[in-house]
C-alpha cells in the first residue's frame, strides 16, 4: 500500500492511500469535524489531479476522518478575511470540488455525520455516495451573506429538483441518512459497521470493470445534461466499442472467467 500524507499547521492531514488500483482520500482534521481551510483546498485539488496523472488507480474513494465527512469550509478563518481574501477561498474550495467531480475516475463518496455547505457539495461531487444512518446532509447559508454559484446549485438540482433545492437553502434545511437516501442524495445506506467493508465492495467491483466503459460512462452522463460543463478529453474510444476492452470483455465472457482488464 502507498500512502502519502500533507500536513499542515495545525495538525491537520489530506491523506492518500493506494492499494489495488483503489485509492483513498481522507481529509483528516476532526478537532473541528473536518473544517477545511484554503490550504487544504488548495491540497484536496492537487491530490485529484496526481491521480488522474499517475494513471495507477481505476477507482477512487473520498471520505472524512472519524465520525464525520466535512462540515464544509472553515467560517472562523473566514472572520480574518477581506471580501477579496474570501472570495479567493471560495474560489479554491470549487476548484477542489470540480477537480474530483471532472475526474476520469468513478469517485465514491463515504458519508458519516456532517456533509454541509462546501462539504455537502463535494460529496454531489462524487459520482456515487455511501452513507450511514447519522449522515447529514445540507446547505446551512442563508444566514451567512453567501452568493451561490451556478454550479453549486446546479448540483443540487440535478438530484433533487429546483424546489427542493430552494427549500433546502432558504430554510437551511437539514436532512439525516434516512431522508437523504429517500430524497436520492445517498445511492446506498449502510450501517457504520458496515461502511467500510461495503465501500470496498464497491470499489472493487468497480476497479474490475472496464476503463473504456467508465470514463465514456461518466462523459456521456455529463452530456446528457446541457447545465453541465464537460471538461473531458475523449481519448479516441470507437463510439459503440473499445479495440482493446471489448475483445478481452468478450473472450471472458465466453470462456466463463474474469475479465483482466489492464
């Protein structure tokens, strides 16, 4: 197993481990459930594109340390900023955020306890989520003057539809495992006993499957909706077909075994 850390000032980590062309993501700062600050913005970012660059990893797990995912960005370092140093942050917060949405890579989501604000829009970021009974999901900002993007809201609409969304901001509505899971914001919903075993059942089955299939999977979703930016590079795939993927997808088939897709 790899793993690699970034540290900051205060103790707090972005934690990355590789192991079976599944690599992992913790964002690691529990003393304030994972608040993120500018800085670790700036990391989580980076990080998404060094795993899109090293090519080594078919799938990618993003979760929170301990009993939380994130309660989105840090409001108490936002108290010593100038509205341009603020507008900065939040500039580097959905940069971080597009930068696992736009991955090539499927991206699960694992959601124990708070997923709000920014953090609830990372999470939307994910292709699929997993979440727990104590999961909470939502976007707590009407009373803190913030100007919402057409991206951040376009997240929510996707899932949930335009009066839903206004719902959720203008009362700044929260919702458990159990509602969220109904309302389709959580594709799976298992108990925290069972989380991690079952995200890397997931995973594993997606790591399996064929590469040309999930990258024109996740261009071909982001397609079919015309609010959504496609920041995609096709590699060059046939359009029904992949000279490479298929034929070894096939034989497998035929000849009753897994397919070994490299």
């Amino acid at each position: 197993m790899n793993v690699y850390s970034s540290k900051f000032e205060d103790g707090s980590k972005i934690v990355y481990q590789e192991t079976g062309k599944i690599a992992i993501v913790t964002i690691n700062r529990e003393h304030v459930r994972n608040a993120m600050t500018p800085d670790m913005w700036q990391e989580l970012a980076n990080m998404a594109r060094t795993i899109e660059r090293n090519g080594k990893a078919r799938v990618v797990i993003l979760r929170g340390k301990g009993k939380n995912f994130t309660v989105g960005s840090d409001l108490k370092a936002f108290h010593k900023m100038s509205i341009d140093e603020a507008n900065q942050a939040f500039a580097y917060m959905e940069d971080a955020i597009s930068a696992f949405e736009h991955l090539r890579l499927p991206v699960i989501g694992a959601v124990t306890g708070p997923a709000l604000g920014a953090g609830f829009q990372l999470a939307l970021a994910c292709d699929i989520r997993i979440g727990t009974p104590d999961a909470l999901m939502g976007m707590p900002i009407a009373r803190l003057g913030i100007t919402l993007s057409h991206k951040f809201t376009q997240r929510i609409v996707n899932l949930i539809g335009p009066s839903r969304t206004k719902d959720f901001i203008f009362t700044s509505k929260y919702v458990k495992g159990e509602e969220a899971y109904r309302l389709g914001l959580l594709n799976y919903l298992v108990s925290e006993e069972e989380l991690d075993d079952f995200l890397l059942s997931i995973a594993d089955k997606i790591r399996k499957a064929a590469p040309s299939t999930l990258i024109t999977c996740k261009e071909a979703v982001a397609q079919s909706n015309p609010f959504i930016e496609v920041p995609f590079y096709h590699r060059g795939y046939p359009q029904y077909v992949d000279r490479k993927d298929f034929p070894e997808g096939v034989a497998a088939f035929v000849e009753k075994r897994e397919p070994n897709f490299e």
